[in-house]
C-alpha cells in the first residue's frame, strides 16, 4: 500500500521526522541530483527484499537523514517505495513492480516479434515497425530497417503522435468503441507537418475511413519526405492491441506502391496477433 509522506511522518520516532517543513529553491543541477539519490535509494532498497528503515538506508547512502527521509517520503507518495508502519520499514512499491512487468512484457513481446519484422522488411526493402499505445502516445516497440542508406528514425522505445502517424491512427480506429470516442475526443491533434491534421471532425473523418478500409496512411503528415501504411493487430475482439507498419522516404515509393504492401502486413499481422500476447 503506497501513503504519502504525512502518513509515513506519523509513524517514524520522533528522530527519524526531521526532513524541513520547507525548502529553498533549487537549481536545476541541484535537482539532478536529488534525482540521483532517490534513485540510488530504489537501488539500495532493491537489495533488501525484508525492508530497511529510513536510517538504515541513510547510513547505507551515505546521506543525511533529513534528505533520505524526505526522499523517501516522496517515493512513497507516488508508490515507487511503501512504508510497514508495523516495523518501521521501507519496501520497493507496487510502482516499480508495475514498470518492471512493463519492460519485461515489451522486451518479450519484441523479441517474439523480431523474426516476422526481418522477413517484412527482407520482401519490401523498408522499415517495418511494431508499434503499441501507451496513453494519448503510440510506442514504437520494434523496429527492424531496410538495406536503404536512408534510416527511418523510429527507434525502439520512440513515444510519437497517434494522430500524425500511420501506427497511431491504426491503434485509434481499431480501440474498444468508448476508448476509441474518448481519444476521438480528448487526443491532442498536433501540428507537426503542414499536412497534419488539426481538425478534430477531420480526424474523426480520417478514422473512420481507418476502419472502413482496415489500413491507415501517413504522408508526411509525421515529417516531411516520410510517408508510411499501417495495419492493425487485432484481438478476438477485433480491437487493436498494437499495430505494424512500413515506412518508406518519398522518394522511393508513391502512395499507390506503398499501399500495395497493405496484403503482406495484414498477413503478418495476423501471423503476430497469434503469436503475440495480446495487452
């Protein structure tokens, strides 16, 4: 159970509630390295799976008390550490087993992938990517390129548009129908090329010809001199869990040729949407 740093000041001996009330301004280095020590506090604490209490840990740090309490006061309070009230003691929180699972699932879930991407990309000559939502953001989880000098630069781990991109708006047409209204809704429409589009009934318009067709089109919507076609990875349900694309520089490949790969990605598609655990 994560609580915040009034909870935790309750139940510390009096000795150990000695971070101040207040605070001077900090620099911005200043912040750096209070960042720095909180996280050496996560390592720390990952060393003690039965807990340490705030001055065991501030010895182990080799930090003043005040810091290390306040530190750990505000890891509490956004669940990256919990405190036992019982024995005065500080675990790692739910938060960093959440994310752990996370990197975990997404370093499997591309691993898996990584053989079906080379062999698009060994047919079409491009960059294949993977691509799954994360928030009002799509994530680029794979990405294998083509033999081409020219370098598509969507790296692994990329969080870009989901209303400027090909992966983005697959991932937004093919949501369960209240996510999808919500993002319809609520999704920043970014400006990031001449051609992308602002208008939030256009968007509506170009998602619902997403769905209609069972691909989506980027042209240079996301970038100038990019243009890309995705499809979707569906579940039982039909919605999207993540979706594929290839991306090609403008010069290389027209609209009309790019589309034409749209067969060999659905196929592929469905090769993962099997293959693949679904989130």
């Amino acid at each position: 159970m994560s609580v915040n740093q009034t909870t935790v000041a309750d139940d510390v001996p009096a000795e150990e509630a000695g971070a101040p009330a207040g605070g001077k301004k900090t620099r911005a280095g200043d912040r750096t390295d209070m960042v720095g020590k909180a996280l050496g506090l996560l390592v720390l604490l990952g060393d003690e799976p039965r807990g340490a209490s705030a001055a065991e840990i501030s010895r182990r740090a080799e930090l003043p008390f005040s810091t290390t309490y306040r530190l750990l006061g505000s890891l509490a309070r956004d669940g990256f550490v919990d405190y036992e009230p019982d024995g005065r003691r500080y675990h790692l929180g739910l938060r960093i087993f959440q994310l752990g699972q996370r990197v975990s699932s997404y370093h499997g879930f591309a691993g898996t992938a990584l053989p079906v991407l080379r062999r698009v990309t060994g047919q079409t000559g491009e960059a294949t990517i993977l691509s799954v939502r994360d928030g009002l953001h799509h994530l680029t989880v794979n990405k294998v390129d083509g033999p081409q000098i020219f370098r598509v630069t969507s790296d692994p781990g990329h969080l870009g548009s989901l209303s400027t991109t090909a992966v983005g708006k697959a991932l937004v047409a093919f949501a369960e129908d209240s996510e999808r209204e919500r993002l319809l809704d609520e999704l920043p429409l970014e400006a990031l090329t001449e051609k992308s589009i602002t208008d939030r009934q256009a968007f509506r318009e170009e998602v619902e010809k997403v769905r209609h067709q069972g691909y989506a089109v980027m042209d240079e919507e996301n970038e100038a001199g990019m243009r890309a076609v995705a499809v979707p990875l569906l579940n039982a349900q039909g919605h999207a869990f993540a979706s594929l694309a290839t991306a090609v520089p403008v010069f290389r490949l027209s609209l009309e040729a790019l589309e034409a790969y749209v067969p060999l990605l659905q196929e592929a598609a469905a090769e993962l949407a099997a293959r693949l655990p679904q989130r």
